[in-house]
C-alpha cells in the first residue's frame, strides 16, 4: 500500500526543473521542457488537495513522507 502513497516524490521533479534552470540559466529549456512538467506537477496536488473547513486550512492526506523509515 505505502508505494501507493510515496507520491511526494512528483513534487521532487518540479524542484528539479527549477534547479535545471538556476543551474544553466536557460530560459527557453524551462518555457519549452521545464514549465510544462512543473504545470502538470501542479495540477495534480491540486487534484489531490481538501479544504478542511474546522481547520480553515487545506489538507493533503494519503502521503507518505519522504523519510519513509522513521
């Protein structure tokens, strides 16, 4: 059930894109390549997200944290 879960790992491809850019400055690599796998990335947490009204927050549940052995 838990590799189900390890969906953080998405959020990991979007810093990379980033890092990509920060890296080698290539403005046209992120408009063309990088910008659209961060969109994509985006969507999907926003699928995946809940407004908890008692809380007045938004809520992701179901993940599983990166450090998986603790």
């Amino acid at each position: 059930m838990g590799v189900f879960r390890e969906i953080h790992v998405n959020a990991d491809i979007a810093i990379a894109q980033w890092q990509l850019l920060l890296a080698t400055g290539d403005v046209a690599w992120l408009k063309e390549y990088g910008w659209p796998v961060i969109r994509e990335i985006a969507q999907f947490w926003v699928s995946r997200v809940e407004y908890n009204p008692a809380g007045r927050r938004y809520e992701i549940h179901h993940v599983t944290s990166p450090d998986e052995a603790v």
